[in-house]
C-alpha cells in the first residue's frame, strides 16, 4: 500500500540508484543505505526519489507539532491556542464590520452557485478573474503581474515535494532562483526539504494547510489555514512570510480581508501552464496541452506582448511531471524573457518577510547575479551562491543588502480580465488535480 502510494509521488529520477557488483554475469544487489536524513545537507545528497520520500523523525517537527492542527484536515485553531484566539478575534471582528453580509461559496466553485449575482460584488477572482476589490472597502488587490517589462515572475506551487531534488539542483545549476508557495502539511511532513528551498535562496511563501478551496471555509478555518503555515515555516526557518497564494486562485474578499489581517499579500497569475491537471486520471489535460501553454508564454514574451509589463507564469511541484516539465521549459522561458526571476525581486520587495535581518535581491541585483553567472554555470550553483540569497548571512553573498520596504513596491492592478482566460477551461474538472496526489503522498506518511 505504501509503496504504491509512494510510486505516485514523484519518482524525479529515471531508476532508483543502485549499488552492485558483477561477477561473471551474475550480480549482487547490495542494499542501499538508508540512513536517514538529519539536515539539509545530507537530505540534498539523496538521489534516489524512493529514499527521499522515506519518512523522517525530525525533532524540531516533533518538538511542536502538537501545538499545530491535524495535518491535511481543514485547520482550525487548537484550543490552547490564546495567541491565535484573540488574533483571530480582532481579524475576525474586522470581517464582520466591513463584510456583514458576506457567505461561504460552494466547494465545488461556480457551478454549485449558480445564481451568483454577476456583478461579483464580492471580487471572486473564481468567477471570472477579479483582482481589484472596490477601493471603499480598503482591501489590498492581488498581485497578479510583475512591473519590470518582458520580465516574467516565476512561481511553483504545492512544495515541498519529498523527491525534489533533481528538480532543486536544476534550479540551481540554472541559477536560477522561484518564487515557492508551501504547503503546511507538507512543511510539517517534509521539513528539510522545505528548509533546502529557502536555503537555495527561493522566495518562500504560504499556499495554505490543507490545499482547500478557501472561499468555501469559514472564518476561523481561513484564519487558521494560513496563520499555522505561516507559523511552522517561522518556526522553521526564522521568517515571517508576508505572501500567500490561494489554491487555485480561489479567493474572495472575505478571505482577502483574513489574509490582511495577517499581513499576507496575495499573489496570483497571469499565465497558467496548467500542469497539475495533465496525468491526472479523469482530467481531459494531455502533457501536449501543457506544452502549448507554456510555448504559448514563450511566443508572447517573443512578440512583444510583456513590452510594457511582466506577467507572473504558475507553475507545480507536485508531481515528478510537473517538475519535469518546467525543467524542459525553464531554459526556453529564459532565452524568451529578457529576465526571470521570483516576484519578491520583480516587485523589488528587497525585505519581503516581516523580520527585516532577512533581505533578498531588488530586481537590480538580481539580474545582475543571473548576467554575471552563465546558466548552468559551475560558480553559478555552488551552494554559497545558492544560500546567501534567502538567509541572514545575505551580507555574505555579495548582494547588497537592500532597505526599500514592501509598502513602497509597486502592486498588481488591474489584470483580473487576462487572468480569467487562462482559467476558462473548466472549474474543478477534477477534484484530483494537485491536492489529490500530494494528499497520497501524506497519506502513506500516516499510515507509518
Ligand atoms: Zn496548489
């Protein structure tokens, strides 16, 4: 059972590796070692998807996580929790004064809400793309493009993924570096790799507990789906991530409101290679849909229409799939784009979490780092170029430190109309999608 649930993970590496000695035709199969990982490091050397995806003890989860909800059940706020309480309360009350009359939306999306008043009056970028909540309500619109022009902000979702590691070190070996939206249950599961993404200098931020349509959750449920992602990657890694992106775009003002109140900005898209839905049983997606989407972006920043803007292009690492499929498209991006990079650095958000010792490049200085390293590049991925971005020590890295503060970056306006076309195709075709196999992977965890 186990081991068929692990075999639809990921499997990142074509054969699992193998040790052996031949003698005359015949050959010995000599076990793999499978000393668990403890760190980062050790964690980063294991190639083989399999042993990646073997559960670990690692006593800094073990240490807190009672004070954390069920993993993969919707979150709610533990009842020891008085912190979380009275911060829910105030964010809560908020809720209830500038949105007396707003309701919960189907899980299932539009279609189980047929008689939605079109004139979306509560911003529902599910319905057809809206962004921009009406000013009066002081409300912060979603990011859904980077200004810097023929530029292209680039995000993956749904990490950390147990056998990422080919897909890590292509990244680097790339030098290049993502904007990544983590999974709290799979923070909780998969600790070290979520801490190697931060380690290799990517943006990290919230993308939920339980990966849920957040529209259809309640207050105290959308509170608590982001503020314990939030908190196990503070707990983590030392940050306060100040970005989150709702599963499948689906937000509202009610959730937009809860996710301000945590000083969450949301960030969405512009183009969606809808890669989670191909291979996916049930799902009409092929994998040649899925390339057309992502040639469709390459022939856009070739024809000029990033001339003015940059888009932001969604992306998964959810399954060895979608992560092979970016690896292949990812050099092509980067011939078509002028500069890829992650939002933080397109919006020149050079302190993006709360805590202001953490720095990360302006868009500056980091396509000043991807010129000055060829892709693929050995001084480009050296894990000292890797490192020094994300961390403390990005003094240490030769980036410059910077001091602008998010409340002076640039916000997405305006793009709800171009994002709903990428989204046409269907609400929820299949509920399997990208939950449905990170859900598999969690649950041959807690089956051990
Ligand atoms: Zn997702």
């Amino acid at each position: 059972m186990i081991a068929a649930l692990l075999s639809l993970l990921l499997v990142a590496a074509p054969a699992p590796a193998v040790a052996h000695a031949g003698c005359g035709g015949h050959e010995l199969i000599v076990p793999r070692q499978m000393a668990a990982p403890t760190d980062v490091a050790s964690q980063s050397q294991i190639k083989d998807p399999q042993q990646q995806c073997t559960p670990y003890q690692y006593p800094r989860i073990a240490a807190i996580q009672a004070n954390y909800p069920t993993i993969w059940q919707t979150a709610t706020i533990p009842a020891a929790d008085t912190a979380a309480r009275e911060l829910f309360a105030r964010i809560n009350a908020t809720v209830n004064e500038k949105l007396p009359n707003a309701g919960l939306k189907p899980a299932a999306g539009p279609p189980g809400l047929p008689n939605y008043d079109r004139s979306d009056p509560d911003c529902w970028w599910t319905w057809q793309g809206c962004s921009t909540p009406n000013p009066s309500l002081g409300i912060p619109a979603d990011v859904v493009r980077i200004p810097e022009p023929n530029s292209l902000g680039m995000t993956v979702d749904d990490g950390p993924n147990c056998s990422q590691n080919a897909f890590y070190d292509f990244l680097r070996e790339q030098n290049q570096k993502v904007s990544m939206y983590y999974i709290g249950s799979n923070v909780m599961i998969w600790p070290l790799q979520a801490m190697r993404g931060h380690q290799d200098g990517h943006e990290i931020c919230v993308h939920t507990w339980s990966h849920q349509a957040m529209t259809s959750l309640t207050n105290e449920q959308v509170f608590a789906e982001l503020y314990y992602t939030r908190q196990i990657i503070k707990d983590l890694m030392g940050f306060t991530s100040r970005c989150w992106r709702p599963p499948q775009g689906d937000v509202d003002n009610r959730v937009r409101l809860i996710a301000a109140g945590l000083n969450l900005t949301n960030i969405l898209w512009i183009e969606d290679s809808n890669d989670w839905r191909a291979n996916v049983a049930g799902s009409a997606v092929t994998p040649a849909d899925v390339d057309r989407r992502y040639q469709g972006v390459i022939d856009q920043a070739k024809g000029g229409n990033y001339s003015t803007q940059g888009t932001i292009l969604l992306s998964h690492q959810s399954t060895n799939y979608t992560m092979s499929t970016l690896m292949k498209w990812l050099p092509q991006l980067k011939a078509a784009f002028a500069h890829v990079v992650p939002v933080a650095s397109g919006m020149n958000w050079t302190t993006p979490y709360a805590e202001s010792n953490f720095t990360y490049p302006s868009f500056a200085q980091i396509i000043a780092n991807q010129s000055a390293s060829a892709p693929g590049s050995v001084s480009a991925s050296g894990p000292s170029a890797s490192v020094s971005i994300g961390g403390n020590n990005a003094a240490a890295s030769g980036s410059v430190t910077g001091t602008a503060s998010r409340s002076g970056a640039p916000s997405g306006s305006g793009a709800g109309s171009a994002a709903s076309s990428s989204r046409a195709a269907g609400w929820r075709s299949s509920e399997v999608g990208t939950g449905g196999v990170v859900l598999a992977a969690v649950l041959a965890w807690a089956a051990l």
